[in-house]
C-alpha cells in the first residue's frame, strides 16, 4: 500500500494503482487501479469544496 497526501488530503491505495496529485481545481487526489478485463476500473476520486450554510450532508451527495 502507498500513501499520498495533498491539500490536507491523505488516501491509502494499492502500490499497483496509478495516482495524479491536483489535477484539476478541487481534485486534490485521483487513484485509479490498473486495466483490467471488462469495461470497470476501480477508482477513487477526491474532491473539495465549500458546501453553502444549512445544507446537510445528505442534501449535498444527492446534489439538491
């Protein structure tokens, strides 16, 4: 297992995976596992940002 961290962010994954640190604005960290057969690739994508005053948790991961 490998670590990395950026923006306060810190993310174990698998040695094997492939990892891009700030690739985009709000992204601090991207983990993608190695090809494999079938279409899916595991994959862990982090991203940061303000949530607005009284939203809930909830209310923000189904984007209402």
């Amino acid at each position: 297992m490998s670590t990395v961290q950026r923006d306060g962010v810190r993310l174990t994954v698998p040695d094997a995976w492939h990892t891009e640190l700030g690739s985009a604005d709000g992204v601090p960290i991207v983990a993608i596992a190695p090809a494999a057969p079938g279409a899916f690739r595991a994959n862990a994508t982090v991203t940061v940002g303000a949530v607005p005053p009284g939203m809930s948790f909830r209310d923000w991961q189904s984007g209402t």
